[in-house]
C-alpha cells in the first residue's frame, strides 16, 4: 500500500542520501537507522509530503501522493521531534485541541488516551509544567485517538523512561497486527514481538 521509489535527499551542496526504495504493506515496520546528519528526519519529512525529494516519488494505494494528497492525509499521522503542545494548555486541553485536526479521529477518550501512556492523573496538568517525558507521552497519545493506518514517527522514544518504551513498542506491535504500517526513527533499535519488522540505514 506504501511505496518509496529511488528518494534523494540534497541539501545545499550534500546530498544526504540517494536511491532510496522500499515499500510496506499491513502489517509492516520500518526501522529507519543512521548516524546524525545523514538524513532520517528529512527522509520523514519527504515520506510524509511537507518536503519534496530531488528525485524520486511516493506512492500510496499505487497512486503518487502528488496526485491525490487529501486520501494520503486522510491516512497517516505524523509526530516529529517536536512534540506540538500549548505551554499553557493542560495535558487534557492540549489534545482536545489536537484532536480537531486529526484527519481519522476514533472513539477513544482523551481519558483513556492519557491512561494508556501512562499519564492518569496528569490531565489538568500544565504542559510546561510537565518532564520532557511527560510531555513526549502527551504527544504520543495522539496515536491512541487517531485511526490512520500509517504511522511515520521521528525518534517518538525521546526522553521516555524504560518502561514507557515498553508501552511503545507493545502499541506499535498492536498497530501493526492489526493491519496498520509504521515507519520510524530511532537512535537504538526497538523490539516490537510479532510484528513484522524491518530496518533501513542511512549511511
């Protein structure tokens, strides 16, 4: 359902990467890897249509993204470095105000939402008065209120405790069991059960 084809990434006079191909279907994760500065998050920003390649295309349902990019929106949800949260919104406030741009919201609470990455009793809780920690839970449980079948994360495990990462990759194991597709960053490689799970380096 998801296809790169020969991605290259130019900035200035580095081109940080080059023929870049892979393609997913339900039920897949990609691991994207590289040291800092070879391009992971700018490979992201063009998986997800905010930047353009200088070659190649992306495809989504076999149809480029160009072409129809409101059904691609429809089906990804995207979290980068920056977790996207009002300082003086409370953790409850912050993602009921996101939740109004989600392209696919579901059922789920807010609630149940903060419950899940473990931030029950933190609703009313100022976002800058929240750990960076914190403050990363809060933006990852977005995913939990959002039914996009393609995920496209950036380093989502940023100040998050142990625990918390184990929470993670039992969420995007589930995500992927369930039909849906993930790509992400990370700086060491996550473990994510029965999912099917493959790695790409950026060198």
């Amino acid at each position: 359902m998801f296809k790169a084809i020969g991605l290259e990434c130019v900035k200035g006079y580095d081109t940080l990467f080059k023929d870049v191909s892979f393609s997913l279907s339900a039920g897949d994760v990609m691991q994207i890897q590289g040291t800092n500065g070879s391009g992971k998050t700018s490979l992201l920003r063009i998986l997800t249509g905010m930047s353009q390649p200088e070659a190649g295309e992306i495809f989504w349902d076999d149809s480029s993204i160009d072409e129809d990019r409101e059904a691609y929106n429809e089906n990804l949800v995207y979290i980068g470095h920056l977790n996207g949260l009002k300082a003086d919104l409370s953790a409850l406030e912050n993602l009921q105000l996101g939740r109004q741009y989600l392209n696919r919201a579901n059922d789920t609470s807010i609630e149940e939402a903060l419950h899940a990455v473990g931030l029950e009793g933190y609703e009313h809780i100022l976002a800058h008065q929240l750990s960076a920690g914190q403050k990363r839970r809060v933006a990852l449980a977005r995913l939990y209120l959002n039914s996009a079948s393609l995920w496209i994360l950036d380093e989502p495990t940023t100040a998050i405790d142990v625990e918390g990462v184990k929470t993670f990759e039992k969420t995007i194991e589930a995500h992927a069991l369930n039909g849906g597709m993930i790509i992400l960053t990370a700086h060491q490689p996550l473990s994510f059960g029965k999912a099917n799970t493959r790695s790409l380096s950026l060198s």
